[in-house]
C-alpha cells in the first residue's frame, strides 16, 4: 500500500509540475450541522460526538477535484456523500479509525470525479473529541496538491527531527545519573506519539488506528516535562523549597487531569490542552526564576520555553485557521519541533558545562593528589607514594633506606634553614645522580628511601656514597647518609621489607658512628 502510495504522489506531481495553472474553482455553499438528535449546531463542539452536515456544491468546470477538511485531522470517522440533482449518489469514508487507505498523504483528502452542475454534499462526522473545527474545503487536485503537499512532506520531516532527538537522549539517558536527558527523550516521546497518530501517520504508514493516542500521550508528557524542568534548573526541597512546592502542585493537578480524562473521554483532548498550557506557566515561572538570579542554562532555557509559549499558544488555542495549507496539528507540530531542538541546544550547553567542570575537577583532584604524595620541602614523592609503590612490588626489586647524619647538629648550631637546605641539597645531588635508572623518596624528617632494580643496588649505593662526599663539598661537613638495603624475595609484605630495611639501616648507622669514634681514637 505505502508504494503505490509512493506511485501515485509522484504521478501526481508530475501532473502537478505539466498542468494549466488556471485551476478550475468549485464553489461551496453555507454548511448547516446537525447533532445526532437532529438539534442545529452553529460549530461543531470539541467534546464530540455525531453530527450530519449537509453543504450545497457547485461544480463549472469538469475535473477531478479533492473534497477534505481544514483546520484539523483529528476525526475518528467520517463520510462524504455526493448527490447529483438527478439523485445519483456517491459515498466515501475515512477518519483516523477507519480502515479505508488515504490516497493523499497525512491529509484526509477524497477524490472524486466531477462534471458540471449542482451537488448536494452530506458529511457525517463521529469522533470522541475533535481538536479544532473540522469545516470543508474542494479544490481540483493539482491545486489541492500544490497546497498540501509541501506540509505533508514537511510534517514527515519534523517527525524524523523528533524521532532523532528522542534516540539520542534516551540512549543518554539510559545511563546512571542523566535523569535530565530521560525525562526530556520521554516528554518527546509523548509529543511523537500524540503527533503521528493525530496526522494519521501510524493509521496511514502503519495500519495503527489507536485513536486516542492522539491525546493520551500528551497527558503524561506533560508530567514529564516537569520533571524535565526540575531536574535541568536543580529544583528540590532542600534548596529552593518554594519551587520545590510549586512543582508538586502542578503534579497534583496534572495528575487529576489525566485522572478527568480517562473518566470523560471526550475531555481528554481539552485536558491535555489545559495541562500544556499548565507546563507552559510553570516552566516561564522557573525559568524567569533562574533567570534572574543569573543561571546560564536558565536563561536559554527561558528562551526556548518563551518561543514555544508563542507557538504553542497559537497552536493550542486555535480552532479555525485562514489557510487550507496547514492544520493546527501541523502548528502544533512546529511548535514542538522548534521548542525540542531549541532544548536539545540548552541541554548541549549543560552537558559541555558539566564536561567543562568535570575536566576541571579532575585536573584539581589530579593536583590535589600530586600535592598529597609529594614532600612540599624537596618536591620528592613522599611516604604515601612508596606505600602505594610497595603493593606492586616487583619480585626483583630492591628497597635502600637513608638516613642523614647530623642533620640535628646543622638544626641546633646553624637553625632550621639550614638544615633544610641541607635536606634539599641531598635530594637535588642524589636525585640528579640517580635519574631515571632509580627512584628517590623522602619519608619524613631525615629518612629517605630508594626504588631500584636488584642488579642497580651497588651502583646506587655508590651514588649515596658519591652525595654523601658532595654534601661535604659544599660547606655541610659531617653530612652523609646511613643505608639499610633490603630484596623483595625476603619478605612477603612491604610492610615486613620496610620494617628489615630499616633495622639494617640503623645498624649501619651505628657501624659508621662507631668506625669514626675509632678513627678520631686513633688520630688523637
């Protein structure tokens, strides 16, 4: 079915591109409508129900003309009867329930073939609800073509730009913590659904005639646009309890609308029409909120809502429009369309901030973390670092303990300064000797501590030995540094291997006290 409706719209507008642009004008009188207990009705109200109206036509021109209704596609089921002066009768039927195939696409257009006279057209309407005055309207095809076609095609377009948006943000939102993202792919959801079957494109391109969903899915996106709002600008109880209140109310009374439309469902269009309008308040209140206490993401999303408080008043609030172009479903389809992208940019900016503070936090905590394993006086990794080190402790590894000598006597008799240039010296010559082939750490005080490989031990130890002799080169005589070296096959936990290369540090240390009280013994 859906191509040979491809065939025929491009036959059509092939005919369309070669006709004679002086169409003919079929001419349609006064309508008068009656309700089902044969009581006139001036416009036929939007709660419903079943109606005869009986409309004269007048035909000058032989052609092929398309009979169908303005304003609104929101009609469950309809029939059209023609009947000549001479009592020959012609009827056809449609409406989003009706199982009969539309020939023009997302338009309720039937084709009939016409000689000139004078025509008595009969049209019964019966729908549960109707969203705007469904009045008549002929034209010859080309004409009506040349009016309806690029709506049509751009209606389609606008419910692939929707379709896009809702992929993408619920496939965000699917993840932990993008409750923003999921609320507003639901909202969108609601619109699509409510928008495809209100056009007729799930009973037209699918078989689909579920025909209140061209208002029930509006009722809960109503609900989760709130939701949208509250999560986006940070509303809740704790920070901004007024708002916070404010936001339960609208629930309250979006929930009892929907409660009223599943009771009355002939007020189940007006329901979701009084809870747009409902958002629509909130959402400006919240935004202008925000707004003025200078929230960023607030003020475009105070735009966005503003541009589709317009649109969408229009759209919601219309029953009859001048043109034969346009329906208000397809209003109210631009609406959407314009306020979904205009949010899809606000949530871009708030995702891209969040990104921005993100990066930011992770350079602080990057910073903070480097600061926190590093010795501020010598600007060596310090003891949390070797910790952190000693988990992953290879197998062939060695640990070599120091530990300054004298550096209490530089403290007392020359003052902390200059001990403290003597720590930093020692850290500067030994690290520099070092390089890359070993790592330096101070644990604290005058305790230090090396990294190396099994087989760079000596060389190390030479490199100690060599600091030590510089130190004293300097100016800082009596400056050196105990050792205590300790493999990683000794013991099985860093804690056991820093507890030996300390042991075998201090034993050095006392072995070289005692070597020089020896020395000075025998000098003296």
């Amino acid at each position: 079915m859906l191509t040979s409706t491809i065939h025929r719209y491009l036959w059509l507008l092939l005919s369309l591109l070669l006709a004679n642009p002086a169409f003919a004008q079929p001419s349609l009188g006064a309508t008068s409508c009656q309700d089902e207990h044969g009581h006139a009705v001036a416009q036929i109200p939007l709660q419903g129900g079943k109606f005869t109206c009986h409309t004269p036509l007048t035909i000058t021109d032989a052609d092929d003309y398309v009979l169908d209704f303005k304003n609104t596609t929101v009609i469950a089921n309809f029939s059209h009867q023609l009947t000549t002066a001479d009592g020959v009768s012609h009827m056809v039927h449609g409406g989003l329930n009706s199982h009969q195939s539309n020939p023009y696409l997302l338009r309720h257009g039937r084709k009939f073939n016409l000689l000139p006279g004078t025509y008595q057209l009969t049209t019964q309407l019966n729908s549960p609800y109707y969203l705007a005055q469904p009045e008549l309207f002929i034209a010859s095809e080309p004409d009506y073509l040349s009016q309806v076609i690029k709506s049509s095609a751009g209606a389609i377009l606008m419910l692939g730009v929707l379709m896009g948006i809702f992929v993408y943000y619920i496939a965000i939102g699917m993840a932990p913590g993008h409750t923003t993202e999921r609320m507003y792919a639901l909202f969108i959801l609601g619109n699509l659904i409510f928008q495809g079957a209100a056009l007729g494109a799930f009973a037209q391109l699918g078989d689909a005639h579920w025909f209140y969903l061209s208002s029930a899915p509006i009722l809960l996106s109503n609900m989760a646009y709130v939701s949208f709002v509250r999560h986006l600008l940070g509303i809740n109880a704790t920070h901004y309890p007024r708002l916070h209140q404010l936001s339960l109310v609208v629930y309250a009374i979006l929930l009892a609308l929907l409660i009223n439309a599943l009771i009355n469902p002939n007020w189940m269009l007006e329901m979701a029409r009084t809870g747009v309008a409902i958002f629509l308040v909130f959402g400006m209140i919240c935004g202008g909120y925000f707004s003025w206490l200078k929230h960023r993401t607030a003020q475009f999303y105070l735009i966005a809502i503003t541009v589709f408080g317009v649109l969408g008043g229009i759209s919601i609030s219309a029953q009859k429009l001048s043109t034969n172009i346009w329906t208000i479903e397809q209003m109210g389809l631009i609406a959407v369309t314009v306020e979904a992208i205009l949010l899809a940019l606000v949530l871009a900016y708030q995702i891209n901030r969040l990104h921005q503070d993100k990066e930011r936090m992770l350079v602080e905590l990057q910073d903070t973390r480097s600061l926190a394993l590093t010795d501020r006086l010598t600007n060596l990794p310090n003891r949390h670092a070797l910790e952190g080190k000693m988990l992953n402790f290879p197998p062939y590894g060695c640990l070599i303990f120091l530990d300054m000598d004298n550096l209490k006597h530089f403290n007392d008799h020359f003052g902390h300064e200059v001990g403290d240039t003597l720590l930093k010296n020692f850290s500067l010559f030994l690290n520099q000797r070092l390089g890359h082939d070993a790592q330096l750490y101070r644990l604290g005080g005058d305790e230090f501590a090396i990294l190396c490989h099994e087989d760079e031990v000596e060389w190390c130890q030479h490199q100690v030995d060599a600091t030590n002799k510089q130190l004293q080169a300097s100016g800082f005589i009596g400056a050196g540094a105990s050792q205590g070296v300790v493999f990683a096959r000794e013991a099985d936990t860093s804690a056991d291997l820093m507890r030996i290369a300390d042991k075998r540090m201090y034993a050095n240390k006392r072995s070289r006290k005692d070597r020089k009280e020896m020395i000075q013994i025998l000098q003296s």
